[in-house]
C-alpha cells in the first residue's frame, strides 16, 4: 500500500458514508486530535489515480523475485486471478455497503461492514487485519531502506552487493565494511523515524503523500523504460533459459501477489468523495486491469533482465549491468525509492496506531499524549525487531505478510461479509447453496414451477425472476467458493512461505567489486 492508500485507510472511521455519503453524519473535527478533515467531490479520473496509487507502490519492487521462484507464466496465471478476484471483492464491498446503508446504517470502512455483518467480532477482525498488515508493512519498509542503503553505500564506493567469495572484495573499512551494516541501518531508523509516528494531525502528511506519490511513478516509469531499453539491445537472458512455472513457488506466490494488490481500504472512502458513486464499479475494473497489467509486465521484465541473479529487492539490481543514465541515475533512483518508503512509513504506522489507541485509551481525548507516543514508539520497535529477523528471507517474509494480513482483507471478509448481509437475508442462511445443489442435480430449468399466464403471470415474467433468483444463487455459491479458496490459499501460502524461510539459506552481504569490462 502506498502513501495515498495509508491516508485514506487512516480517515476513513472518520469519513461519511454514502446513502447516500451526504445524509451520514460528518466527520467530528475534534475527534482523535486529528484536525477537521475537508472533503471535496473528484470525478472518475480523480478516483482512477487515487484507487490505483493506493495499490501500485514499493510493493511492486518485490515482485520480480516472486516471478522468479514461481516462473513466468505461473506468476501471470496467480497475479490475474488475484487480480480479477480482488476486483470482484471490491465490487461486493460496494454492493453491501449499499445494501446496509439502505437499512440506514452507517459506513464508511470496511470495519463498519463488518459489524454490520458479524457485530462487534467482525468490527475486531478487521481492525486486527488492518493493524497487522500495517505493521507488516512497516517492517518490510525498515528491510526495503537497510537494503538500498547498503547498495548506494557499495555502489559509491565502485562495487555491488554480494556474498564472501563470490568476487574480489572492496576492502571498504569501518562499518561500511562490516557484514552487519543492514542491522546498524535499520537501528539507525529508530530516532529519525520515532518523531513522525507520533504526528496526529493528518494535514501535515499530505505534501509528503504528493512527494512520495510523485517519486513512486517516476521511479516505477524510469526503472521499466530501462529494463525495455537494455532488453532491446540485447542485454537479459533467453526465454529458454528462465523458469516458466514452479508449483512450489508459485503457491507462495499467491501470497506475494496479495500483497502487491492490497488497497481495499481505500475503496470506500474514495466513493464517498466522488461526484458519481455510480461510476466507481467502472472505475474499480479499469484500476484492477492497469495494476496487473504494470505488475506483471514490470516484474516478468525485469525477472527476464536478471535471471536467476534477481534479487528479492529488484532495486538493488539496478547496478548489476549498465543501465540508461550510469550509476549516478541508479543511486538516484535508490535514494527517491528510500525517500519515498521514510515519508511514507508514519502513513503506514498511522491506521495501526489509531485502531490500537482507541481499544486501548477508550476517552477520545484523554490527555495521555506521552502515554500514546511511548504505544507509537514501541510498535516502531517492534516492526524494526522483526524486521532484522526477516531480512533473512525477505521475499518469504512478504509473502506471509500478504498470505496473513492482505488475504483476509482483499478477499475473505469482503465475500463473507456480502454473503452474510446480502445473499443470507434474500435467500435465507444456507437456501442459497440449497437451492443452487439442487437445481444442478435436478436439471431443472429456471422456468420450471412457474405459474401459466392464465395464473396472473406470464411466462417472460416468471422467466425474469427466476432468472434473477439463479443469479443470487450463483453469486451467493461464488461468496462461499472465494472464502474456502482465500483461507485454504492463506494457509498452503503460509505455511510453505514458512518452511521455504526455515530451509533457505542465509549468508551476510559485503562489498563486492564491480566488473568494469
């Protein structure tokens, strides 16, 4: 999730809901010490940058390693399935947001529809997905900064990041040429970072958002354009000598993607701001379409580009082979992605820390400022301890973030939650998969029981409602199906992304001289 969908997700408790958004109540300018928050109505294109801003970010710089362990087309296969399944999900969320609100209740999160849903159990779930996602986030930022901190450091002083013994070393001294140096950056985090998580006031985070959201498209548009540029002239690897599909990888990879596509969050908040709700399903299509289309070609680009050298960070590749603009555009690139992810991380941090600071301080305004900002540092600790331990495998890491936080979000709860709210009170709990069993097994046709038109119905008009009660079956079966798929694909994800951590092996990074042929 990028800047933009961390801003969002962090309104949206306090955003209107749309039944539509204008008869809900406003926003309480005093709650949480956050400010007043103005909102303003945006049109379609305005709704298209914001939905897809949210989900393109730092998150697209891991997967090229994700295609590498589960190959070419196992990765395009898993990301459009993951894709055309998150915007599905999304479509449900607007659907029973609707749905809900027509019962003239409040909503403006996805929280909201899990209470409406599951009451206060399915307003906990979801903030506990939200808060580990975040934090999940969060620490593979702190993984992402160490990373291209050491590669700027090696690059400056003429080599690459590598192993003992797979080329001639550096020599670099002091801590720049101790093994541990990933570890000392990510200490080093902790007071500059420590500050801004304790920032309350959401305005003030807005011209960081505009900063990192302009780094993250001309990073993302500078890196593509040179992979295509050096696979042109005849720099990458033979598609025969790349893997195509890996079934092991690829099932950790379902993890890996979810993560990528993760910006659910955002969905609501964005149709209670625009000019016509009506448009966002439309909108919602298009985002999803154009973010798989970036991700895989980015990723499977640049998989192609470095083989089996990619790394689990792709921009720490960039100095491996010669790239448009030399060295100084490669570090500079670094620097904007490391800039973008320390203006963005106390976005991240935000949502977490407030869900956390409202079960835990039940008095909006309870004075315990130093008490709130002792809870923000630790949690900051707390992403940065696990962070040292997950830069040991930094892909499986991801895709147990994804696998555990972003599943449950971007599919489980959205199809659960419609089933429950829509489908169970049309249908009545469990007719819907009845009904639907026993029409396969039957052969029966929709128009079958239906009364004649002498009985007062036509046959087209019966033939419309059954049409109609055949759809609701079909969508309500497709609700249970994405649920068993989301938490059965959780559990293979994690477990494998796992086992993968505990059998990879792990050897500390030093400088490597740079081949200068």
């Amino acid at each position: 999730m990028t800047a933009a969908g961390a801003s969002c997700r962090a309104v949206a408790q306090s955003a209107p809901s749309e039944q539509s958004c204008e008869a809900a109540a406003q926003p309480d300018s005093s709650e949480w010490e956050d400010g007043p928050v103005s909102w303003h109505e945006i049109g379609a294109p305005a709704s298209f940058l914001a939905l897809f801003k949210a989900i393109v970010g730092p998150s697209v710089l891991f997967l090229p390693a994700g295609v590498k362990r589960a190959g070419i087309l196992g990765a395009a296969v898993i990301s459009a399935a993951v894709g055309a399944a998150t915007a599905w999900c999304m479509l449900l969320v607007l659907k029973t947001a609707a749905h809900v609100r027509g019962r003239g209740a409040r909503v403006a999160d996805l929280g909201d529809l899990g209470a409406a849903a599951f009451g206060p159990g399915g307003r906990l779930a979801v903030e506990a997905s939200i808060v580990a996602a975040q934090l999940g986030f969060c620490t593979a930022y702190c993984v992402f900064v160490a990373e291209n901190v050491q590669a700027v450091a090696f690059e400056t002083h003429g080599g690459l990041v590598g192993v003992a013994g797979s080329g001639p070393s550096c020599g670099l001294g002091g801590i720049l040429g101790d093994p541990r140096l990933i570890y000392f950056s990510i200490i080093a985090l902790i007071p500059l970072l420590t500050p801004l998580t304790w920032v309350r006031q959401l305005r003030f985070f807005w011209p960081t958002n505009v900063l990192a959201s302009a780094l993250v498209v001309s990073s993302v548009v500078y890196m593509f354009g040179g992979f295509l540029l050096q696979l042109a002239s005849g720099v990458g690897h033979d598609l025969g000598e790349l893997e195509w599909f890996e079934p092991y990888g690829a099932l950790v990879f379902f993890g890996i993607s979810a993560y990528g596509f993760e910006g659910i969050g955002v969905l609501l908040p964005v149709e209670c701001v625009m000019r016509e709700p009506k448009q966002l399903p439309a909108v919602v299509v298009l985002t999803l379409v154009s973010a798989v289309t970036l991700q895989v070609a980015f990723a499977c680009t640049a998989y192609i580009m470095y083989g089996q050298s990619t790394r689990d960070i792709i921009t720490v590749n960039l100095g491996d082979v010669a790239f448009p603009g030399g060295m100084l555009a490669v570090q500079a690139v670094q620097v904007a992605w490391i800039v973008e992810v320390l203006l963005t991380f106390p976005l991240q941090l935000f949502p977490a820390a407030r869900i956390i600071e409202r079960r835990w301080f039940l008095e909006r305004r309870s004075g315990r400022r130093w008490t709130k900002n002792g809870l923000r540092t630790a949690m900051l600790i707390l992403c940065m301890a696990t962070s040292m331990f997950g830069y040991r495998s930094v892909n499986n890491l991801v895709a147990l973030i994804g696998a555990l936080a972003c599943v449950p979000l971007a599919l489980i709860f959205p199809a659960l939650f419609h089933y429950k709210v829509v489908a169970s009170e049309t249908m009545g709990v469990g007719g819907a998969v009845a009904e639907y069993s026993e029409a396969l097994l039957s052969g029966n046709s929709c128009r079958e029981g239906c009364p004649l038109a002498d009985g007062g119905v036509s046959a087209a008009s019966c033939s419309r409602r059954s049409g109609a009660r055949f759809r609701r079956r079909c969508v309500a079966v497709m609700d249970i199906v994405l649920v068993v798929v989301g938490c059965a694909g959780t559990l293979v994800a994690a477990a494998l992304a796992v086992k993968s951590w505990a059998s990879d092996s792990f050897h500390l990074q030093e400088c490597i001289l740079r081949d200068r042929a």
